[in-house]
C-alpha cells in the first residue's frame, strides 16, 4: 500500500473498515439467503443446478474462503496501536519500570503476606515484574528492550545445566552494557560438589566487566567457592563488584579461611577488593587480615567453626577498617579473647542496625564492652545461646550507653534489660513458647513509697510478640498502661481465650493490629523494615 500521511492513512482505515462493515453484513444477508432459497426450493427447476455448482465448489475448494486469518493479523496492529496509546502507555519507559516495579511489589506483598524473605537470593529485581507484564504486550516489549530488566542472572540447579547456559547467554546479551548481578544458588543437593570452575567459565566470561554482584548460595563445595574467587580476582574488571554473598551448605565446615593474598597479582587486589561495600560470608570466611573486609557499609559473618573464630582483636581491625559500616550482622559463632594483642574501642559513627546471635557467653563479654555506636535511633537484635547474669550485666552496659530505638530479643532478656533502654519505641519479642509473665507483666511496676505504676517503656509505639501463648489480660494491661502504643502484631501466638474477643477489644485503642497465623522470615531476618 502506497504510503500516505497520519490524516489520509486514517481516512483510508476508516473507508476500509466501513467497507469491511458492509461486506461482511451483506456477506451474511446474502448466506442466509441462499441456504433459505435452496432449502424451500429444493423442488424447483433451478434449485438442482445450483446444488450441483455449490458441491462442485466446495469439493474443489472450502466452502468458506479462511477470511480469519487477515482479520487476525489486522487485529494484531490494532492491539500494538491501541496498547501503544493508552494514557499509561504512552509514559516514557523508565517511568513505565517505575510503574511496574509498584505494581509487581504490591502483588508481591499480597502472595507473601505472611512470608518476607529478605535473604541475598531474594532482592528485589526486575524479574518480579514480569508479573505486572501479563496485562499488556506492549509492557512485554518495554521490558524485553530494557537491559536493566536482564540484568539479574539466577542460575538454576533445578535445571538441566545446558538449558541455563543458553539462557545466562540470553540475559547477558539483553543486558550489555550495564551493571549485571550473579545469583547462583544450588538447591538440588551436591549439585557442584565434585565440579570444577568450568561448570562456571561461561555464565562469568560474558559479565566479568560489568559484575557488581556475586551470590553464591548453599554451595558443597568450598573447592568451587575458591577456585570462582581466583578466577574474578585474576580477570574481573577493577572497581566493579560491590556486593559479594557466599552461604556454604550446612553440612559443609571448613578448617581454614580463604586466602586472597597471590602473589600472581597481589598488585589488584586492593582494586579489586576496595569496591566492595556489602560483604555476607556464612560458614566460610576470607583470611582476617585480607582487604575483602575494608570500607564496607554492610557486613555479615557466621555459621564459622571455633577452630575458625577470629580473635577479637579481629573483629576490632575489621570494623575500624570500615568506618562506614551501617549494618553489621554476627551469628552463629564465637569471637576469642587474646591476651597478647592490645585491643583499642572501636566508635562507630554510621551504624545503623546491629545483630547479634547465637553467641557464645564470652564473644558477647569481650564484643561489647569494645564497641560504642555513635548514631541516634539504632535498631538492635540479640539472641542468646544462654542467660546468666554476667552476660546480662554486659549487655545492659552496652544498652545503657547507646541510643537504641528498636529492640529485638527473646522474653527472658527482654523482661531483664528493659530498665537499660527506657526511650525504647519498637520492641521484638520472641516469646519462645513460654508462659507471658516473664516479659509482659515487667513493663511497668509499682513504686514501693508512692504506689504509682511506673513504665519502663513511656515511649513505646511498636509492640510485635511472636511465637507463644497469651491470655488477654496480659496485652490488655499493656495497652491500658501504655497509651502510645499505635501497633500491635501478634505471629504465630495463642490467645487465650479468643482471638476475636482480643481484636474487638483493641479497636478504640490501637491503630494498627495485625494477626499473622504464622511467623514469617520478614518478622524476624527483616525486622527493621517490617516494623517500621
């Protein structure tokens, strides 16, 4: 068809379909028509011949020629035109991923209600929008061209591994050119445990230069973990990575760190290490003097063997190395006293969020006393192998010379260091299955010369308990003594005698009450981001 402006091309549509309208409504006219006439003519001297004709027709050809199929593929323009000019539409595509990213979060929130998994696996990415892409295929083709879309790459174990190959390829090209993230996570069990670093040359050789995260996720294989870290060390692009996560299986323990000193290239590795500003290791560790663990503003470490455990002088080189650090994550460890080395305080000035669990008595003993956060508001969270009251008195030390906004920790702590953060606003409380009166029954007492109840807590806004058994007239005392308490989340907790009777008692009271039937990983791992 010749081509002709926006004006006449529409003019020229609109005859078209006007003809199409009429055509096809006399087509049909016409259609009924004759069936009629050879029907009730079936005797007549003209009906016999023109059966003859219709039969000869339609064995020589389909009685109804395929019109579908051009009205199919006319209808597919009129798709892209229409999709392409409703008012949404016709935003500009990085707004569009805005959008979507909304959208795809809210239906997130929605399917995992109960369930918030903030695991290294599991950061938001644009693969999470494909869910918003099944309303419009013009959306589809926004994303297909967005290299940022392709940026995240998750191999997956669950999958024969040539298919991923061909796929890690599709995704690299897609996303040329801009910064792209690594997620390998093995689920089927020992997947790579007898495999070498060939099984990963290809899904690293097309992304080494524009790799800015590495994640590597319940490996059997430290081998594998060490022969990937040489590879990126020895041709990654300098000043690229800015988050690595490694979590070994659980049944995997290792007897020495991981050393990132060659003497091949020991001239990168400061280029290469610097960058690094987030760094997540569970059951294994880089070498405690290595550069991997400076200028980091977000560190976790755990699941280490004692034969492994750092000293705590350190522990304290690591921090005074990264002057940055907003969040740091300890667990599932031990941290040794050494009476050889002097150890100096460490202030951290920028620290956000601070997680200590699963300690041992002594790392808290020796931990504590050395380090002195220096922000306003800090969110902390403490669990305990045990409870005796040394490591009380340490840790209620450390509370009482630190402005702690929000506190996570099991009931028997809790119930003991109230005292030590009075301008509290947020607490956690892991009732551990236990009868409420250890924890709930201590947010306030008597004064023995005036009689008045006295809070421990007058600023407290935000109230989750989780994992235990409550009768109701514990939390009404609570929010009766405690007027400012806005939010009230109960997870996985019995209420004796019903639940209904406690949420309809609540309403004048609190403005935000959630009951979750079970606890999810959001309530505890993300804590911070739950609650506020």
């Amino acid at each position: 068809m010749q081509a002709a402006g926006p004006f006449r091309a529409l003019q020229q549509w609109k005859d078209a379909q006007e003809a199409l309208d009429h055509a096809m409504q006399h087509y049909l006219e016409s259609t009924i028509l004759l069936q009629s006439q050879t029907h009730n003519s079936a005797c007549s001297v003209e009906s016999q011949p023109v059966r003859n004709t219709l039969s000869e027709t339609w064995i020589n050809k389909a009685p109804i020629p395929d019109k579908h199929s051009i009205l199919a593929r006319a209808q597919v323009h009129l798709n892209q035109m229409r999709n392409s000019m409703i008012q949404v539409n016709s935003l500009p595509p990085e707004l569009l991923l805005r959008i979507f990213c909304f959208v795809a979060s809210t239906f997130r929130a929605i399917e995992n209600q109960f369930i918030t998994t903030p695991s290294p696996s599991h950061q938001d990415d644009y693969k999470d929008l494909i869910i918003a892409t099944h309303v419009c295929s013009y959306w589809r083709n926004i994303l297909i061209s967005t290299p940022s879309f392709w940026s995240r790459f998750d191999f997956d174990t669950r999958n024969k591994i040539e298919a991923e190959y061909e796929r890690a390829e599709l995704y690299s090209n897609r996303a040329c050119g801009v910064p792209q993230s690594l997620f390998i996570e093995e689920h089927a069990s020992r997947y790579f445990y007898h495999e070498s670093f060939d099984i990963f040359q290809n899904l690293f050789q097309s992304r080494l230069d524009n790799l800015t995260q590495i994640v590597m996720l319940n490996f059997s294989s430290l081998d594998l973990v060490r022969e990937t870290m040489s590879h990126w060390l020895q041709h990654g692009r300098p000043g690229t990575l800015r988050a690595l996560t490694i979590q070994m299986d659980s049944k995997v323990e290792i007897s020495e760190p991981i050393q990132t000193k060659h003497r091949d290239f020991i001239g990168r590795m400061s280029q290469m290490l610097d960058p690094i500003h987030s760094l997540s290791l569970f059951g294994v560790v880089f070498a405690w003097d290595s550069l991997t663990y400076h200028n980091l503003t977000q560190l976790h470490i755990g699941g280490v063997p004692y034969e492994v455990s750092p000293h705590i002088h350190n522990v304290l080189d690591i921090l005074s190395n990264s002057p940055r650090l907003q969040k740091l994550r300890i667990n599932n460890m031990a941290i040794l006293q050494c009476g050889q080395v002097s150890s100096h305080p460490v202030y951290l000035t920028e620290l956000e969020q601070l997680e200590l669990m699963e300690l041992t008595y002594e790392s808290l003993d020796v931990l504590l006393p050395m380090i002195f956060p220096q922000s306003k508001g800090l969110n902390i969270r403490i669990t305990l192998l045990s409870i005796d009251d040394h490591v009380v008195s340490a840790i209620n030390s450390f509370l009482g010379r630190t402005d702690v906004a929000r506190l996570c920790a099991q009931q028997d702590l809790i119930a003991r260091c109230l005292p030590a953060v009075p301008n509290i606003s947020t607490l956690i409380v892991d009732l551990k299955e236990q009868p409420e009166d250890s924890c709930l029954s201590k947010f306030s007492y008597i004064e023995a010369s005036t009689g008045v109840r006295v809070l421990r807590c007058p600023n407290l806004q935000t109230l989750h308990l989780h994992s235990g058994s409550i009768p109701i007239e514990a939390i009404q005392e609570v929010i009766e003594t405690h007027p400012t308490i806005r939010k009230l989340w109960l997870s996985t907790c019995y209420i004796e005698p019903f639940e209904d009777e406690l949420l309809y008692w609540l309403k004048p009271y609190v403005e935000n009450v959630r009951f979750d039937p079970r606890l999810g990983e959001g309530a505890t791992d993300d804590w911070t981001r739950v609650m506020i």
